[in-house]
C-alpha cells in the first residue's frame, strides 16, 4: 500500500504566522487573492416576475397602513447576499404602492433613487419644492440629500419602479438619513411644474437665483422618450438606446447613477456585451429574454432582472418590439476610471 506523499512545511511558514500574529498579511502569500485576473462577479443574474409580485403587492396595500410607515415599497432581494437589502452589487430595486390618498412621509437621503412610472397615473412625487406628476413612462430624479414625497391623488392603486444606490452608499459608510414630518403641510404647497422652466428649454424667470443642485432636471416625461426612441437610428443589431443625461453637463443623470431607454427590434438579439459596471433592468414593454452569462431569462411587462458586472449578456424581443429601462452604476466606474467595456 503506497503512503501517502509527506507535506513540505513551506521555509517562509513561521514569518507568515508571526506576521498574521502582529496583524500583518504578507502580499507574496496571498496576492492572487485579492489581486485577480480579471473582476469576480458576487451574484448571478436573477429575475423577479411581476406575476409573482403583484399578489404579495396586494397584500402590502391592504394590510399595512401608510401612516404606519416611512415607505410601502417592496425590495428585489439577491441571495447571493447573504441576506443583505440587496439586488445586485451597489444598487437596489423595488415597487412603491400607495392607496388613494397615501401621502408617503417626505425624508431625505444621501443615495441617489429614481422613480419610474410603470402603473402610476394620478400618483406625484415633490421634489425639492416642484411638483412632478408621474405619467406612463415618466422617469423622475431623487438627487442626494434633495427633500422628496409622495403622494396618490387618483382613486386607484399606483405602482412604481423605485432603484437607488443605497448599498454602494453604505458600504462606503456614507450614508446620512434625515426624516421629514407628517404634518408639514407646507411640504406639500408646491410650485409650477418644473418642466416651464427646465434648464433644457434655455429659458428661465430673470428673477430665479442659479441652481446649484447636480440634477437640474427632475422629472423626464415618458412621452417624450417614446417619442425619441420611434425616432432614432437603431444600431447593427436593429437596438435603440438612448441616454437620460444632465441637460446642462450632457454627462449622466446624477454623479453615481446612470439611466438608459432601450428598444428592441424583435428577433434580433443585441450584441454580447460585458461591463465593470452593473445594471438593474426594468422591462418597460413586450416580452423577450436575454441571455446573462449562462443564465437564459424569459421576461415581460414589468418583469425586473439584473445583469452583474463582468458578465456577458444579450438581449432579445420576441413577436414585437420590446422597451427596457436600464439603471446602471456606470457614472462611477467612469468617475473612478474603472469603466470598461467589451462587446463580441
């Protein structure tokens, strides 16, 4: 019977323990470690159906008053993890709902959010003072530390997409929360629609002081999105992409969030792309699937799923066109100098 082969003790083994005893790592012993070859995604992609959704949605508007919380919203969870309020690396997803006449509490936060109109008519959100109503499609802006609340004036249930960058924030340990109160009514006495006076139009009151927030712009209709994706060239692979950005820098919406409206040639995958950067992916119209890594995701209306960074994914419509909203955290990578990109 062969023995088994005798374990060399390494000539460095007794320098490594003393070191990791005085609270030292040597770089040679471990370097690959934290050094690899190229970037090691946490999580695999994951979908959250809105067929799955909607009955548990339902519960939550009737069995959980508004008054008795500060949102009645609704968090894609990734278990890879480990139980963390996470849908993938830096970014969160979730659904707002509110009854008629729900006034979610106003706060402020240091993470950027948008909000996305998907089933919202007759719902606004307040911004800062102005008054955004949120109309199919209509994408609107929570910068850092800006006043926002909310509020269902219809008589129906309202819906939507919220994604923010709460996990990037607070893995950073910077995150600050300050709570509004239910009772200011002055909250709620807002101004004209900012988009009279939004710095995209060049013109403004002679008599308003310059604007110092990062997001000049608040509210993007959705009409005005469909409008320009009917419009636009689409690209080898029969995709339109356009880009929300900041009317007066031309750059992303907000320094740490970068939003994207996606329109799909049906039956013609898009090409094979991978990124340092990850991506919430709100499907806005029709049904396709997309192929994430090794992962194949059939999806639908209002269907959510991510696509993490350094992996590849395709994405295609099936029957008819299909709209994609994409929430990315792009702006930092490009703020870092970490973006990049490859494409098959």
């Amino acid at each position: 019977m062969s023995q088994p082969a005798a374990v060399v003790a390494r000539p460095d083994a007794e320098l490594v323990r003393a070191l990791e005893q005085a609270h030292y790592h040597p770089l040679w012993d471990r370097y690959q470690r934290f050094t690899p070859i190229a970037p090691r995604e946490r999580d695999r992609p994951m979908c959250w159906r809105w067929r799955d959704f909607e009955p548990l949605a339902d519960r939550a508007a009737k069995e959980v008053p508004i008054e008795d919380i500060e949102r009645r919203a609704i968090i894609m969870v990734n278990p890879a993890f480990g139980g963390e309020t996470v849908t993938t690396s830096n970014l969160l997803a979730a659904f707002t709902i509110l009854e008629p006449g729900d006034r979610a509490v106003p706060h402020r936060h240091t993470a950027a959010a948008i909000r996305y109109s998907t089933r919202a008519e007759g719902a606004v959100t307040v911004v800062n003072g102005q008054r955004c109503e949120m109309k199919e499609g209509d994408l609107i802006l929570t910068p850092p530390m800006c006043w926002h609340g909310h509020v269902n004036e219809s008589d129906r249930r309202t819906y939507w997409f919220d994604a923010a960058n709460i996990p990037l924030v607070c893995g950073l340990e910077a995150n600050f929360f300050e709570p509004g109160r239910r009772d200011d009514v002055e909250f709620w006495k807002t101004d004209a629609s900012e988009e009279r006076f939004s710095p995209a139009t060049g013109l403004a009151p002679a008599i308003e002081p310059p604007r110092t927030t990062p997001a000049p712009k608040y509210r993007y209709p959705g009409e005005e999105t469909r409008k320009l994706l009917a419009a636009t060239k689409p690209g080898a692979d029969g995709a339109k992409v356009l880009r929300y950005v900041n009317p007066l820098t031309g750059g992303p919406v907000m320094p740490t969030l970068d939003c994207y409206a996606a329109r799909l040639a049906p039956g013609v995958a898009t090409r094979a792309t991978r990124a340092t950067w990850n991506a919430i992916v709100l499907v806005v119209a029709g049904e396709g699937r997309s192929n994430v890594g090794d992962t194949t995701i059939e999806w639908s209306r209002h269907d959510i799923f991510t696509v993490p960074h350094w992996t590849w994914a395709t994405h295609q419509a099936v029957s008819r066109s299909a709209d994609l909203l994409l929430v990315t955290d792009r702006a930092v990578y490009e703020a870092l100098d970490l973006a990049r990109i490859e494409k098959q």
